[in-house]
C-alpha cells in the first residue's frame, strides 16, 4: 500500500447510493431514480366557514365586555358573581373557537 493512500473511503458507487430494490435483481427501470421523499399532495385543505372567525371575535368581545361593565358597576341587578362567570366562560369559549379555526 502507497502511503498517501487512506485507509477506507468511499463504499457506494459515485453518483449515488445503490437503490436497495436493485440489489436483488429487480428491473431497475421499474425503481425511481431519486430516493427522496415527496409529501403526497393533499385532497383538501382544512378551512373553516366564515362564521367561525365572527363567532370567535363576538365571545371575546362579550366576554370582555361583560368583565370589564361588571368592575366598572354598569351591570344590571347588583353585582353578582354570576356576571363573571358569564364574562370568563364567553372569553374561554372564544379561545376555544380560536384553537379550532384554520
């Protein structure tokens, strides 16, 4: 051995790595030449109706609305607790509506 030969190197063909069908015989024809992977193009894609995008900005508008009316005394019939959990269940309702919209 030379000493400016290294010690192992390149094991596959140039151009390429050898595709594995071909190895045991198979009509190398019938293999794809490129290897990589291509994402199948999807049938739809996911959208949701018009209403979803009004639904949510309206729970999040009442909900704070109603919160802030109720710390500022505007509400109807006293303070109650009731007003607050309208308000925090409309402003989660529209957060919830958010995470749904695409």
């Amino acid at each position: 051995m030379a000493k400016n030969q290294k010690k192992g190197g390149r094991v596959t063909p140039k151009g390429g790595h050898i595709n594995p069908a071909n190895v045991h015989g198979t009509n190398p024809e019938s293999v794809s030449s490129s290897s990589r992977y291509t994402p199948p193009i999807p049938e739809f894609k996911k959208s949701s109706p018009p209403w979803v995008l009004w639904v949510m900005f309206a729970l999040l508008g009442v909900g704070f609305l109603i919160i802030l009316f109720y710390y500022l005394g505007f509400v109807p019939g006293g303070r109650s607790n009731w007003y607050l959990a309208v308000g925090l269940v409309s402003l989660l309702g529209g957060l919830y509506t958010a995470t749904k919209y695409h």
